[in-house]
C-alpha cells in the first residue's frame, strides 16, 4: 500500500469538488439509462485492468461511489502505487445495480487518467534509479485535475515541481527581459517574498554564472546539451540545485540524469496521457 507523503495528503485538498463537479458533467439530471433497472436490484462489479500498469486513483474512486450512493461498498485487490497485470482485478463495488452503472464512467475516467500518469512516472523513476537524480512534473496537466496529477506523479515513485505561480518563483526569459536581468529578477524576488525559493531559467553558460552569483536557490538549465550539462556541473560546484529541461521522455532522461543534475523536469508526465484501459464487469 502506498504511504502518502505530508505533501501526497495536501494533494487530496478539494478532492469532494472535482468529484462533484465530474459527476455533474456526466450524470446531468439523471441516468436515464439505469432507470430501466428495477431500483432495489442489487448487484456485483469488478473492475480489470487489461494491461500492465501502476494502479492510483483510489480516493477519487471511492467519492464517487460515496457521492452516488453512500450504500456502495469498494473493496480493493490493488491499491495506489501497485503494480498489475492484465486481467486482474484491480477492485469489487457491490450496491444498487444502479448506482454502480451511474458511477461506472466517472469513477473510471478518474482511474484510467491517474494510473496512466502513475504508470509513466513509475517507468522514469526506475530507469535513473542508479543515479541522484530526481525526475520533476510540471505545471502542463489538466485543467481542474492538478493536484490529481501529481498526487499520481507522486504515487508512481517521481516528485512535485511548485503547485503552481504562487508557491515558488520560476524566473523564466520573458520575465528576466520584463525585469531588466537575471540579477534584477532575483534581487526583486528577494525583495517581495524572500521565503519562497527562487529557480531562474538560463540557455547559456554565462547566464549560469550570473544566476550563481545572484545566490539563485535552483538554476534551471534550458535545452543545454550533454556537454553542457556536464560543464555547468562542475561550474556550480554544489552552490545550487540544477534543473534540466528540454522536451526530454523516458530514454534521454537517462543520460541527462547521468550528467549529475539534481532535477530533471519532464512534462509529458502529466501532459502525454494514453488513459489505462479499465472495465467493469457484473458477476
């Protein structure tokens, strides 16, 4: 079973709200469908995986069949972070015939798109195991499914960048040319909230340099080559964390991870999604 991080659990916040909202956007003014089925028939569903994967999506599933129909009772063969095969039995809901039919979608929807993001997260973090690195998401997800996401990064063995504008500062090109410099940029962060840590995004050498030298607590290296990565390395010499990023997936991670960066931020983690494939069957 997986053992949520102080963070992992912060990732839950809101949880009730985007389920309501998702069941809303499905079920509308009722299943109509499922109204065909005498109300009082009950009824037993397991869900199968029919690939290899990383199950998560758990607390998502259970509020919906809460929200449905609090009558439902979920009993889960795998749990968050496990890993399936094809043609397991991931869990069993045993209720009204009809609830489990009215919450079917919704409650899969949520399971194919996190585990699906678990599931890549879990293959990039296996392949740089051997080395320091950690692999990064990004702000690239879902509208409305964030905190979802990389509660799912986090499930798959990888780790949360900032939540979003207002906890960490990402100084990026547009902002340094906006503020006259990469040292005015980091002075002014300094200046206005000197308790959130400061990352600027560089392209060249001498732009590590001057982010060194402004006490930048994370440089990030943007589309630097390998032997790039490796100089700029050793020119920071353990004075602050680096970040690479550059469009990178699963086999070139592996080298920039070898280069000694600290992080290396991957956004297809959350934004190159090939749902899971889930059903659910009577019986």
């Amino acid at each position: 079973m997986l053992v949520l991080s102080t963070m992992a659990n912060r990732l839950l916040e809101g949880l009730q709200d985007v389920v309501r909202s998702a069941i809303v956007e499905d079920v509308g003014s009722g299943d109509i469908t499922a109204e065909l089925i005498p109300a009082d028939k009950q009824a037993t569903a397991r869900v199968i995986c029919r690939e290899h994967a990383t199950i998560c999506g758990e607390p998502w599933v259970n509020e919906v069949f809460h929200q449905i129909d609090p009558d439902v009772v979920v009993t889960w063969d795998k749990r968050d972070g496990d890993s399936i095969d094809p043609g397991e039995v991931v869990f069993v809901a045993r209720g009204r015939a009809r609830s489990l039919l009215t919450a079917e979608r919704t409650a899969l929807n949520f399971l194919q798109t996190l585990s699906s993001v678990a599931t890549s997260a879990r293959e990039i973090a296996d392949q740089v195991r051997h080395t320091r690195v950690n692999i990064l998401d990004t702000r690239k997800t879902i509208p409305g499914l964030r905190l979802a996401q990389k509660y799912a990064v986090q499930t798959g063995g990888c780790f949360n960048h900032r939540m979003g504008l207002y906890d960490a500062y990402l100084i990026k090109e547009n902002h340094i040319n906006a503020c006259g410099g990469i040292t005015k940029a980091i002075e002014n962060a300094r200046t206005l909230h000197s308790d959130r840590k400061v990352e600027v995004e560089v392209e060249t050498l001498e732009q590590l340099n001057e982010a060194l030298v402004a006490n930048a607590d994370i440089v990030l290296l943007d589309n630097f080559t390998l032997e790039m990565l490796r100089e700029a390395v050793m020119v920071n010499a353990g004075r602050a964390k680096l970040e690479a990023s550059g469009g990178y997936d699963i086999k070139s991670a592996v080298v920039v991870a070898e280069t000694g960066v600290d992080y290396i931020s991957v956004g297809s983690l959350t934004k190159h999604i090939q749902a899971t494939d889930f059903t659910m069957l009577f019986g």
